[in-house]
C-alpha cells in the first residue's frame, strides 16, 4: 500500500510510455539550443583572437564541452568533413547548426521507431502467461487500462481467441495485486461497481475525515466550534447533520482535549450517525442498542431521548462493553443500562423495546480505508459466517421488539459492510421469516439498496434501504435499513423459495440442511465472541413456534468450526 | 447510604442531598453493585433488575467503589451530579488546566479564583476558567492562607479528574 503512494502523483493519463516518446522531440531540441548560444560566443570570441580552424581542434574548450554533451559528436563531425564538399567554407557555428540537424533527424527517427513499436504493443494487448515474477506496479497499471480499454468494446477490440472471462480473470488479478486485495474481495467488488470500481478502490486508499459529534446534552454545536477553534482546530459543520463537525486540520490530540474529556464531544465517525438518525429515538422510550461497543450510537441516542426513558446498551464482549460505560459516563448520559450478553439469547433477557438499533457485527468491507487488513483477509467464509450471525441476531432484535408501541416498534439495522449477503440478504431473511415491513429510513441522501443483485431477486420495498459508498459520499461505506415490526405472528413459513440461493446452492439443499441438522441448534461454534459456550446451543427463537430453515443457509457447521474463532470484525 | 451523606459531607453539600434522592423526575436512589455505588432513577433500577448479575456492567451513574479494605473511594463519573451542589469551588488559569487533567497537584501559580472561606482540608470542586468541570480535590490550604502562600506551593490536593477517563479508563468501570 505504502508503494502506491507515488504512484498515485504521477499524471493520470497518457502513462510512462507516452512522456517517453514525447521527450526527444521536445526537451532536447531546447538543451540543444541553449548550448548552441554558448558555443557561439565562444566562437565568436576564438574568431577575434585567432585564424579560423577547422572544428576538430583539441584545445578549445568549447569542443571539450561539445564532446561532454554529445559523446558521439567527433565521429559525426568527421563523417560530416568528409562527405560535405563546401566544408571550408562553412563558418564554424553553420557546421554545428548542420550537425545538430543530422542529430535532430536521429532522435526523431528512433522516437518514431519506438512509437511505432509501442502502438504495436497495445493493438494486441498479450495476456501474460502468469509465470512472471515480481510485477512491475506501472505495468500492470497499464494493463489494468488496456483490459478496460478491450472491456469497453469487446468485440472490435479482443484478442482473437480470448473470451471475455479471460479478460475479467486478468483484470480482477491485477488488481488485486495493484491494490492488494485478495481475489475473493475482489471479485465481489467488481460485481458490486460493475462501473466505478477503479474511483471506490481509490477511495478506499484515502482516509475519511475526522467528524465528531457535539453532545447536545452538554453543549451546543456552535459553542464547540468556537471552543475548539480557539484551540487551533480548523472546522466545519456538517450540513445533513445538527450536530456533527468535520475536522480539516488540528494542532491539538482532538481525543485529549479538555472539551472531549469534558463529554462535549465524541470522536465518531459521520456514517454513524445515520442508523441513530434512521432510528429516531423519542423521549420516555425504551430502546435496545444491541451491539453498542464502544458507545459512540448509545450516547447519540441517549442525547436525543434527552437522558430520559431507558436505554440498553449491550455488547457481546465485556472488555469491549467496558468502553461503553466510560463513554456514557463522560457524555454524562444517566438513563442507560450496561449490560453484556451474547445479542442472540437478549429477547429471552428482556423484551418490550420500542425501538431496537442492530449495528450488527460484520466483515468490515466498508472500512476498508480505516482497516487495511480487511482487503487480504475476508474470504467466502467471513462473509457466510458474519451473515448467518447477523440474520441470528436480527431476529432476536426483532423479538426484542414491541409491535404494539404507541410510538414505536422499529428495528434499525446497520452495518459497515457493502457485501449484498450481510445487508439485503439479512433484511430479506427478516422478510420471510418475521412479520415486518421495510420503512423509509428518513435520510434524504445515499442510494437505494439492491432489489435485484446477480441472480437474487429481492421484495420490491428493497430499495427503501440505504447503501453508503466511500466515493460517492466520502462516509465509508454502509447500510442502513429500518424495519417496523407488525402485531401478530407471520403464519405460512415460506414453503419454497423463488430466488436461487447464493453461491448457487440449490434451495432443496437448504431445507434438507435444516431438517438433518434439527431446528437451530448447530449453530458454527457459537459464533464470534460466544462468552458462553452454551448459549448457541440451547438458543430457541421465542415468538417464532414455527421451524425455520432459513436459519440454516448459511456454512456447514465443520467447515466453520475449522476456522478460528474471533476472526469477524466488529466495526469501531 | 451512610457512605454518601460523608461524601457529601465532604463537599458540603448536605443541604442538597435532599435534592438527589427528591427529584422532580421520579425517585432515584443508591445502589450496590459489585462493589460500586451507582445513582440511579427507581424505574430503571426496576428494569435493571432483568439484567443477571454478573452480566449487568453498570447502570445509571457510577459515584464510587469500595476498596478491598471497605474504604469508599469517590470516581471522577460521580462529578456531573457533584458540582452543581458544592458549595466550595477553585478555578483553574488555562495553563494549569492540563497539568490538572494529567493527575498533579494545583499550584498556586495554577490559581485562578478560589471560593472564600474555603477552610484548609475541605473538599472542593475544580473548575476551568470557562466554568467546565475538571475534576475535584482537596483544598491544602484554607483561602487566607492561599492569599500569602508562595506561587510554588500546593494549594489543591488532586483526587480526581476528568483526564481519568482515558488514563484509567478501566477502573472506573
């Protein structure tokens, strides 16, 4: 990642090749008449002194210079004496001026040459025979266009006898090693941004900026700025929100200063504020956050209930929870309740929420500018496993929840992820195994969710889901989908799926899963941060008497259990 | 309970001890958790109760532990619900403030305003010039003394401050 960086300077466009070609024709002509003016003087300087000689003396210092810049020059001045006929009565400098001619038509002819060879070289762009050794960044640089050049027209531009999955087998390989990624990732990007792929992977080289978050509770917005300009921080406000502040530049630690230790502010990035804003929590209700660590939601939402009503706030991880409750000290929030259970076995703890946040627990695809690491070591695993505990957890959020709330009865579910199998996926599986509904989340900007992908077809109220990209908002990417539980139970657990399931397992084979496998119980390992190891096992849905296999798209259990535990990432 | 009326004791707040047990938003009380003495509001106190111990980390707001040896130890999380009652206050010069939130003692270069009368040994509260909240102390010298005292000496003993937050991040849960 770190080689990039240079890379990245260098004027986009005509390439390495095409500046190569340009230079002979242009900067040497310049040298040459720079040092024509010198040799001249010079000249003109002997002529007064001495008899004109012939150019090939030794001892004027302006042949020394001549030979230090042309080191070919004495042949060429030699053969240029011989064949030339008028030679002596040619002034000295007329001699030079025809040399550097002869020369000039040297350079162009070898530019010309080199031209031509080059073009040869990207008319019929080879495709490497993968033997190579150490890649050359610049080159596959330059493959990556050409491939995108041949993929825009593919059938005037192929080479005759590739097909076009050759093509895509090498683009997506360079990639990978251009922005070293593994092939997996990769893969599943160039579905996602069939288009824009090469603008999201640079993006994803750049950080985001800074955003913090006042505390309404403690302060107000413009008190901060004003505070924190004092301090030597340079701000802005954040137009969609009333109480984010993006930070350009700072001469203070923003984490260390008496504000932030004060509980003004929160160091938070701007994507999250979004599930809390799609989650519009009220005053005097009863909310669950369920995976809150390390509070960043939970006070935001708490600021908004105005320290009223009652708020959970549970993390699987107690060392994790334990930030949690020092940030709900520090934004001086009262109304909440630390607790830290497995989310999964939460509805049989407590139920009755009116409104329930699932920041759920993902592969971090979404963060990849924060978390490098997520780019070689997610595979087809990860993201099976993070789907399937999320699809777990999100009915316990449902469970969770109160469909006869006055005021609420709303599930928000978020992630950090863009993989279409942790969001619409989940939400879908929500769809037809509770009964909810999808709502408009309330955000006016982020494009709609996928209601078709590939092969998957998913209900038409899809699109009122949010996705988030790096490039298109500078936030990093996420989604955000809100979901109003309705009263009653859903009856008629769909018998048969329509779509094909992922990864082109046949629908029978899921069902069959389920039935061998009996109802929820095998669940892989107990998951991610499993503190009990019970807890999987004896995990029964409440609310839901009726099977549902469902449950069991995911992994079969040996092969998650192969892989070791604590390998998902929970989103900072 | 006992335990709290000696803390506010200490920072001369017994008059308004009434008012954090009677409040005009429904009753809060004192609760012992794990050792820890937590404020909290009687209804989430009741919803609380759902939450296994072992699993509950902390509710409403933490004022204190008790020590391995049963002394009671007041944390700096106890500070929102402390300083608007206490009656006996410092201000902290903006210089200072930092040498504060890193755990030292204030000088008396450090000090800005002192509230009068502040007797030697008494709790008090210390606030930034800009009326913030940064933690509290004990004051090592009454306030006449403070007045004829070298710009070196202490004047504030450090118990607790906001600094904690990421310096002990751990003990306060």
């Amino acid at each position: 990642m770190g080689r990039k960086r240079p890379l990245d300077k260098t004027p986009s466009g005509p390439g390495r090749k095409h500046k190569k070609q340009e230079d002979p024709g242009a900067a040497p002509e310049q040298k040459k008449r720079k040092r024509l003016k010198v040799k001249a003087g010079a000249v003109l300087e002997k002529k007064k002194s001495k008899k004109p000689l012939p150019v090939e003396e030794p001892d004027s210092d302006s042949s020394e210079e001549l030979a230090d810049e042309f080191p070919e020059e004495g042949v060429a001045a030699v053969s240029a004496g011989s064949d030339d006929s008028d030679q002596d009565i040619l002034l000295p400098i007329e001699k030079k001026a025809k040399k550097q001619k002869k020369q000039q038509d040297e350079d162009d002819r070898l530019a010309e040459e080199e031209l031509q060879t080059n073009l040869a070289a990207t008319e019929t762009i080879v495709l490497p025979s993968g033997q190579e050794l150490a890649p050359d960044l610049t080159i596959i640089r330059q493959r990556i266009r050409d491939v995108q050049f041949v993929l825009a027209d593919f059938k005037a531009r192929r080479q005759e006898g590739k097909s076009r999955s050759d093509y895509l087998n090498q683009l997506r390989q360079d990639l990978c090693t251009y922005y070293s990624y593994n092939e997996f990732l990769m893969g599943k990007l160039m579905d996602l941004f069939p288009t824009e792929l090469e603008t999201f992977l640079n993006a994803n080289e750049e950080p985001r900026p800074m955003t913090i978050r006042t505390n309404s509770l403690k302060t107000r917005r413009r008190d901060l700025a004003q505070a924190l300009i004092n301090r030597g921080v340079n701000l802005d406000p954040i137009k969609w929100s009333k109480v984010g502040l993006v930070i350009y530049s700072t001469e203070v630690p923003p984490g260390a200063t008496p504000e932030y230790l004060a509980g003004h502010y929160m160091l938070q990035g701007a994507s999250s504020f979004l599930p809390v804003m799609a989650l519009a929590p009220q005053e005097n209700e009863r909310i669950l956050d369920m995976c809150s660590a390390p509070g960043g939601k939970t006070t935001y939402i708490a600021a908004l209930m105005k320290n009223t009503g009652c708020l959970f706030a549970n993390d699987a991880n107690p060392d994790r929870a334990k930030a949690i409750v020092s940030n709900v000290h520090r934004m001086g929030v009262h109304n909440t309740v630390i607790c830290s259970y497995d989310g999964r076995v939460f509805p049989k703890i407590m139920h009755g929420f009116d409104r329930v946040l699932l920041d759920a627990p993902c592969s971090g695809t979404g963060v990849i500018s924060k978390d490098p690491e997520v780019k070689m070591s997610k595979d087809e695993k990860d993201i099976q496993r993070c789907a399937h505990l999320q699809k777990e957890l999100i009915a316990a959020a449902i469970d969770c929840c109160d469909a006869k709330s006055k005021t609420g009865g709303y599930i928000v579910y978020s992630t950090c992820s863009i993989m279409v199998e942790e969001n619409e996926g989940v939400i879908d599986y929500a769809l037809r195994t509770r009964n909810v509904r999808l709502v408009p989340t309330g955000l006016d900007f982020g494009q709609s969710g996928f209601v078709n992908f590939q092969q998957q077809r998913y209900h038409p109220s899809m699109k009122l889901t949010k996705r988030f990209y790096p490039h298109q908002h500078n936030l990093d990417g996420f989604f955000v989908a809100k979901l109003q539980k309705l009263p009653g139970e859903k009856h008629a657990p769909p018998k048969e799926k329509t779509q094909t399931p992922e990864n082109g397992k046949p629908a029978s084979a899921k069902s069959s899963a389920a039935k061998g496998k009996g109802k929820t119980n095998s669940q892989p390992g107990g998951g991610k941060t499993n503190s009990k190891p019970g807890s999987g096992k004896t995990k029964s849905k409440p609310g839901s008497g009726k099977t549902t296999p469902a449950g069991q798209t995911q992994a079969k259990s040996p092969k998650a259990k192969a892989t070791p535990k604590g390998i998902l990432k929970k989103k900072k | 309970m006992t335990v709290f009326v000696c803390v506010c004791f200490h920072f001369s707040i017994s008059d308004n001890i009434k008012l954090l047990i009677d409040r005009p938003d429904g009753t809060y009380c004192f609760r012992l958790h794990r050792d820890r003495v937590y404020y909290v509001s009687e209804e989430l106190m009741k919803k609380a109760g759902n939450v296994a111990r072992e699993n509950l980390l902390s509710f409403g707001t933490c004022f204190g532990k008790f020590t391995k040896t049963k002394k009671f130890r007041l944390h700096v999380t106890a500070l929102d619900y402390l300083a608007p009652y206490a009656k006996y206050k410092v201000w902290l010069k903006p210089s200072a403030e930092q040498q504060f939130l890193y755990g030292h003692h204030v000088m008396k270069s450090g000090l800005g305003r002192i509230t009068e009368a502040t007797a030697k040994y008494q709790g008090v509260i210390v606030y930034s010039m800009s009326d913030m909240p940064l933690g509290f102390g004990v004051a090592a010298k009454s306030t006449q003394e403070c007045r004829h005292a070298d710009t070196m000496t202490i004047v504030v003993f450090h118990q607790a401050d906001i600094g904690e937050y990421i310096r002990n991040e751990e003990a306060l849960t």
